[in-house]
C-alpha cells in the first residue's frame, strides 16, 4: 500500500488530495496543526510545519505532496522528512509575470506579477528551494483551482446569485477570459506523474480550453438550473470590489500535461459538482461583501 503525506489536507487543495488518496486505498497521512476537522481515513501527524523537530524522523513516504507558500516551508520540511520517494509541490501560475509573452510557457522568465505579488514571489522561491535540494521533484502550476471543496468565493459567490434570481453584475462586455482546471483533473494528473516518472519536472496543468467571464457566469447558472441576465459595469472601479477575479487576463500553455493525460473535466460538468458540494457546505466558503457592494455601489 502507498504511504502518502500530504501537507495541510484541511481545506481546498490538500483537503481534496488527502481524500481523492484514501479513495484510492493509499495509506494517506496529513500534517497539520489539527485546528480544524479532519478528514474520514486519514491519519493526522498533528504538528506546526514551521516547527517540527523529529516528529517526521521515522515515516518513510512513497510521495510527499506539498501545497508550501515559502522556501522555508519547503526547508524545514525537507529539513525534516525521514525517507521519501516522490515529491509533488503544487504551486501556481503567479510565477509568471504579467508582461510576460502567453500562453505562458514552462521555461517563460519568472518574477513578480503586479497582481500577485508577494504570493508569485513566494512560489518562485519555493520552487527555487525545492529543486536545488531534490532535482528530482514535480512542479505543478496551476491556473483558477475549481471544484467541491473550494473555499474561495468565487463559483459560489455566482451560485449565491443565482439562487436568489439576481441580476448579473458583469465586468465590461464580459470578453475577459479565465482558464480553469478541477481539482480532480489535478489529482488525476498526480496519478499520471507517479506512474509515467517523466524526465521534465515542471508542468503548467489546466484546461486547454479558456472560457469568457460571461461564459463563466452562464455556466455557473446553469449548475443551479437558472439563466443569467446581465447588467454591464464599465465605471472605473475596482473590479474585485464587485466580481470574483482581477481585471487580468492570462493563459497557460498546458500542451505538455496534455501529452500526458488528453481528457479533462467539461468545466459546466465540474460547476455542477462544485454546486452540488456547495449547498451542502455554504459555512465553508470564505465569503466577501461583493453582493453588498452591489447593492450599495452599483444599482
């Protein structure tokens, strides 16, 4: 039976991976300070990352996936860690600054992305550290992260609207396009990585396919089963004042995960589980005022 450690498992990303792991039979442990519930069929190695002593001295892991925001998250953990095989680090697309040439590809220069900041920068210093102790690590950077279990109040903030049948505040003409990957798909291709062991250890992972905001919207109401209408905010505004994203437009190029593992989630098909999770687990979004600033700014 694989032996796995993934760090944190509480929320989102790790959440999901710990429990997409014990689906698949594995021996799943988590590391995390046990502040929050757990999740069925993991055993919990409950300890602060920052402070870890021998407290990973005796594990042997087959793989170690990480979700580390810093290089000394990655330090001390590597610092700390008995035997392991494989180790996946999730890190994200904020590596890639703004005035870069997209689709952004893997070996594109790295630096700090104005509307990032010192959370790309992080990633790249994780990455960084990661790979000048273990070359042998995967690297996996991810556009928009979607699916059940998602904490960020994006999808849900559309669904929330669509339940109470509101109109649709939409940036512009709602041309701005977003690229997405389920949270499944991420999973799937961690399976894909540790079975095939390719040679390049850095991998954009997303859908192929990008979609408009208001393609986005739609789709999003037609998880809960309503039609969108829309009214069209072109003031000079803050646009996360009022709607999910940045006023930022970016696209990775995925053609390299895409050798590897060709088929994806349809993205309406993938809202519709994150709606079906959603109703379920209202409390477990981080919810923003953005219907509030709606209400007070722009109708």
């Amino acid at each position: 039976m694989k032996k796995i450690l993934v760090t944190g498992g509480t929320v989102f990303v790790s959440r999901y991976i710990a429990e997409y792991c014990v689906a698949k039979g594995y021996d799943v442990y988590v590391l995390n300070r046990n502040t929050k519930e757990q999740s069925k069929g993991v055993t919990l190695i409950e300890a602060d990352r920052n402070n870890l002593g021998d407290t990973l001295r005796g594990y042997r892991f087959d793989t170690v996936i990480d979700t580390a925001y810093t290089s000394d998250e990655v330090e001390r953990l590597l610092n700390a860690l008995g035997a392991y095989e494989n180790y996946i680090l999730i890190s994200s697309s904020a590596v890639y600054p703004e005035y870069v040439s997209q689709p952004f590809k893997e070996d594109a220069p790295l630096g700090i992305n104005k509307y990032w900041g010192k959370y790309g920068m992080n990633k790249i210093e994780a990455e960084t550290a990661l790979l000048k102790r273990n070359p042998n690590a995967y690297i996996l950077r991810p556009p928009y992260l979607y699916g059940p279990m998602n904490n960020v109040y994006r999808e849900a903030f559309v669904f929330d609207c669509a339940l109470a049948d509101r109109k649709f505040y939409l940036p512009k003409d709602g041309d701005m396009k977003l690229q997405f990957f389920n949270i499944h798909d991420l999973c799937r291709f961690i399976d894909v990585l540790l079975d095939v062991k390719p040679s390049r250890h850095i991998f954009n992972v997303g859908n192929k396919a990008v979609v408009s905001i208001r393609e986005w919207v739609e789709l999003c109401y037609n998880a809960v089963g309503k039609q969108a209408t829309f009214a069209n905010v072109y003031q000079d505004i803050e646009q996360r004042n009022y709607f999910s994203f940045y006023d930022y437009e970016y696209c990775l190029d995925v053609s390299l995960q895409y050798e590897l593992m060709d088929k994806v989630k349809p993205l309406g098909e993938g809202l519709e589980e994150s709606y079906a999770w959603y109703i379920n687990n209202r409390d477990k979004v981080n919810k923003k005022p953005l219907i509030e600033y709606i209400d007070n700014t722009l109708c």
